[in-house]
C-alpha cells in the first residue's frame, strides 16, 4: 500500500468572514457567560469614566474653597467598585475561555477517532496532536478575550470621546487626528501578525510530527545511531517555529506599542494648544486637567482594541487550521446511516463472506490493488489466503472490515452488502487481529478488555489458559493489572500477539480476521495457538492471512492471490499439485508437497 505524505489537510485559509462565523460557532454555547463578562467589563469601563469628572469637580471645589470629602469617598467608591466588577468579568471570561477549549479539544478528538483510515494514513499523528494542543490554546484567547476587548474597548472609546467632546470639541479634534494616524499605521502591521502566527504553528505541528515520529520507533533510532540525526530534525522545526514565532513577536511589539505613542503624541500638542486657551481664558484650567486625564484613560481602550484585534489575528491562524479537520472525511454515525436493526449481531452463529468482482485502489491515480476479486467463503471452517506480498491479502480483511470501500463490486457478510450495515454493528460481529499486533498502553487487563469491556473474570481466565498467557499472568508481579508499558514495550513480539488474538477471541466474534497473527510466535506456542484456531473455526468463521505456509496447511480452504487477482481455490493437497506459485511457494518454505 502506498502511503506516501500529503498534504495534511487543505490548507487555504479561511477568509475573515468565514473565521468569524467559525469563531461564533464556539462562542454562541457560552454567550449568556460572554454577555456577563462583558456587563461587568463594562462596570469597571464606566468607573474609570467618571472618575475624570470627579477629578474636575473636585479642582473647581477646591478653587471656591468648598469642602472635597464627599468628592474623594465617591472617588474611592468608584475605584474600588470598578477594580470589584472587572476581577469579576475577568475570572467569568477565563472560565469562559476554558470550557471553550474543552468543548473544542472534545469536538477536535471526536472526530480525529472517527476519521477514515484513508484520511489517517495521509496525516501524521503529530500534525493532529498539534491542532488539539497547541492551536486550541490560541482559541482561548480570541473566543472571549478578543470578543470582549473589543466590545468594551469600542464602547469606552466612545463614551470617552463623548465626554471630551462635551470638555471641548478643539480639543478633541487634535487627539482624533493624533490616534486616526497612529492607527492608520498600525492596520499595516495586523495582516504581517496574521501570518506569521500561522507559519509559526504550522511548524509547531512539525515539531509534533519530527518527534512522533523518532519516538514511535525509538528503539530503531538508538540502534541505528541516529538520535543526533533526529535530533537535529526536530531542532530544525523547532527553529523555523522561532524564527515565525519572533518575527510575530516583532510586529505585535510594535502593535502594542502603538496606543502610547498615540497618547503620548497626543498629550503633547493637547498640553500645547490646551495650555494656550487656558491662558486666553477660553477654557478652565479644570477643563484642562479632567481633558488630560481622558486622555491617559484612552489608552485602556485603545489598548483593548489594538489587544483584540492582534488576539483575532493570531486566533484566525489558529481557527484556520482546526477548521480544515472539518473537511476531513469521517466514517459515518449510526444516526447518519439511519437505525436499522441488527442482523449480524442478532443472528448466531459464524458469518458467511463473498466478494463478488471486486475492485479497489487505496487512491485516484495510484494501481488497482484487486481487480475483480471474487470468492464465496460459506459460514465455519477456516480460510487462508497467500501469495507474495502486495498480492492484496490484507486488503481482503480492511474492505471486510470497511475501513476502505470498494471501488468496484460488493463485499457481502451474511448476504448483505457491508456497506448496508451501521458501521458498529458490523465490527462487533468481527474479530481482527492486526499484522503488528498493537497493545495499548496501560494494564495487561485493559489490553484484553479492550474490544469486549463487559467480559467477565471467567471469560479472560478461559481465554488466558487457550492462548497460554496464563504463566504471563502468574509471573506479572500485578498479575492482570501489570502495565504493560508504552505500546506493550515491556512484552516480547510473540506476548504482543498472543495478547492480541485473546483481545479477538474475547469478543465471540461471528467472524475472526487473523493477518499474520502467529508470526513472532516460537514452534510450541505456534502450534499450541493452531490448534485453538482450529477449535475456534468450528464455530466461527476463520480467515487467516500468512506468509508462513506451516500455519494454513490444515485450513479447509486455501485462497491463491497474486497481483490483485484470485489465482485459484482449494486445499493444500489440491493446489500444490495443480497451482505452481502456490506449490514454489510451498517448497521455499520446506513444505513437502503431499502426494
């Protein structure tokens, strides 16, 4: 099977209409939360706005020789209400901003496990990790904080120009002309954020990917003397990650720096002309001083919106890329295939399999795998299907399965198109057992558990004494609950397997898929586990896919495939007599032929 890379996912990026609609889509669930935070932003936004009033009032008192106590209580209030309603706001957003990524990593999982193992076998592992992790964190950010920064910021700056407007209209006309610069000049930077906040996490995903992969084969890394080779694989990634994660940093700083500068500049010729019309009597000296604090109060919300919309520019990179799994295709749910009852798990007794003129290529443009595969497998008894490799053996159990659908012709169980059955009703009725035979990290336990969680202690005993890893169990020093370490790496090959064929025949299944399932085993165990699939094809329906000719020579019936073709069907006495790739075959593996 080819599984050359590909792209991981389309990776056109959203345009701003579509991000927004995206971002919306993870608000709305909180949008009673958002609205609560955004009142309380709003309480502390209005404190601060009366406080410069207050000021003015209080300097004009002092100048009549009034008394100022209830001025500076009110002051205080003030303060200490706003500072109480914003910690308030801005412990209702974190939280907010929390369960938004909860709901976004579950969303993002979800889907990842449901993905067709077509779209899988083109993704790296570490690419999706990265989306989960590192991408959702962006989100945190721009679903509440952006959202509310700029709402608050928008309408503090409106309320705050309102307010000097009603000081002094000059005034106002040269700060508007002072930050309508200033941030004329900071639009420029924003699109520069965007992107290099994009480039900057899609390296992120290839620091997963270089790792997943030196990790996934870690002990191969070690013998071969490559772990500063590896190393510097990920070191690479981790610098193209710096160098976009810096040049980000770079336009941000001077984003953020912008909404003082505006202020500073503005402060200056406001200070100037101010001062002159203080001096020409045309205003107060208390107008002046509750104008300049105004002024120093613009700097929140125009930090507040120069904040969002750098949050939105580095949260657009990040929704971007958790957008693209949308496309991925996934397997269909039960509700999408629609509720029907039941005939394979409902109906006892081992499953009947046909191929009828089947076809199939793993994708577009690449060669057909089978080419009009047919065969009529009756229900007990146990197949065996060989032939070199790439003959399409494997492919055989995988269409069985659906993890991939024909291309051309009908793969039936039971008489019924698998296509015609919901997805968890046919894989129940299945047990497969894998060529590399995964174990999962975890117990010995879960391991066995794993495809049947409600098997009782009686069933995995019977189990453990049929496969022999009951003398496994004994030596374990926690017997079944014994972890069995990353990927089972503290079992040998042949426990791996044999693990996995218990996990197989601790479902009951009505169909029994073995690809090279005895491989790693020694003669004894080999022989001790061909007898218990023989024992077990006496009830269920047995395929086996092997290289080794010893462990299907007592199979009813023997499946000879070459180039994506059935060559021929029958017995071991009968084909290595009439078939001569099967009987080249034999002899290569010291099999005399029977006569």
């Amino acid at each position: 099977m080819n599984t050359a890379s590909a792209p991981a996912t389309d990776e056109t990026s959203l345009t701003s209409r579509e991000t927004v609609k995206a971002l919306g889509a993870y608000v709305r669930p909180h949008r009673w939360s958002v609205t609560l935070g955004l009142l309380c932003a709003l309480a502390g936004a209005a404190g601060g706005l009366l406080q410069p009033l207050a000021a003015k009032t209080l300097v004009d008192r002092l100048a009549a020789g009034d008394t100022i106590a209830g001025i500076l209580i009110a002051l205080t209030v003030l303060v200490l209400l706003g500072t109480a309603a914003e910690a308030l706001g801005a412990y209702v957003l974190e939280r907010t901003a929390e369960s938004v990524v909860l709901a976004a990593r579950r969303s993002l999982v979800g889907r990842f496990l449901r993905l067709r193992i077509a779209e899988w076998e083109r993704i790296p592992p570490g690419d999706l990790m990265s989306r989960v992790t590192s991408d959702t964190t962006l989100l945190r950010a721009v679903s509440t904080h952006a959202v509310v920064a700029a709402a608050t910021g928008a309408v503090a700056l409106v309320a705050a120009i309102v307010m000097m407007a009603y000081l002094d209209v000059v005034l106002l006309g040269v700060t508007l002309g002072v930050v309508v610069l200033v941030g004329g000049a900071v639009t420029l930077v924003m699109p520069r954020i965007a992107r290099a906040t994009e480039r900057s996490q899609e390296a992120v995903g290839e620091i997963s990917v270089a790792l997943e992969r030196a990790l996934g084969a870690f002990r191969t890394v070690k013998a071969s003397g490559a772990e500063e080779r590896e190393t510097a694989r990920v070191e690479a990634a981790a610098q193209r990650a710096w160098r976009h994660g810096v040049k980000s940093a770079k336009w941000e700083s001077v984003a953020g720096s912008a909404d003082e500068l505006a202020v500073q500049l503005a402060f200056l010729a406001v200070l100037g002309i101010g001062g002159a019309r203080v001096a020409s009597g045309e205003i107060p000296v208390s107008t002046l001083i509750a104008f300049l604090l105004y002024l120093f109060y613009l700097i929140e919300p125009v930090s507040k919106l120069i904040d969002a919309v750098t949050c939105y520019q580095e949260g657009a990179a990040a929704i971007s890329r958790i957008a693209q799994v949308e496309h991925l295709s996934t397997e269909p749910t039960d509700r999408q295939e629609g509720a029907r009852p039941g005939r394979l798990t409902a109906a006892s007794g081992p499953a009947s399999v046909r191929f009828e003129d089947v076809s199939f290529r793993y994708r577009p443009g690449l060669p057909y795998t089978h080419q009009q595969v047919s065969f009529d497998m009756p229900r007990t008894g146990m197949t065996a299907f060989v032939g070199p490799s790439g003959a399409g053996k494997s492919t055989v159990f995988a269409l069985i399965e659906r993890f991939y659908e024909a291309t051309g012709g009908r793969v039936l169980v039971d008489g019924t198109d698998v296509r015609d059955w919901p997805l968890p009703e046919l894989r129940s009725a299945i047990g497969y057992v894998e060529q590399d035979a995964p174990v999962l990290a975890g117990t010995l336990r879960e391991n066995l558990v794993f495809a049947a969680p409600g098997a009782t202690d009686a069933d995995i005993r019977d189990v453990l004494a049929r496969t022999k890893l009951d003398t496994l169990v004994e030596r374990l020093p926690h017997g079944l609950d014994t972890p069995v370490g990353h990927r089972g790496s503290k079992l040998s090959g042949g426990e791996r397997q044999r693990i996995a064929i218990a996990r197989a025949l601790l479902r009951k299944p009505r169909l029994l898929l073995l690809d090279e399932a005895t491989s790693q085993l020694d003669a004894v165990n080999e022989l001790a586990l061909r007898d218990v699939i023989t024992e077990v094809s006496r009830e269920t329906t047995v395929l086996v896919v092997a290289h080794r000719l010893s462990t299907v020579t007592g199979a009813d019936r023997i499946v000879v495939m070459d180039g994506g073709r059935v060559r021929s069907v029958g017995t071991h006495e009968e084909l290595v007599t009439r078939d001569r790739l099967y009987a080249q075959l034999a002899a290569t593996q010291l099999l005399a032929p029977a006569r």
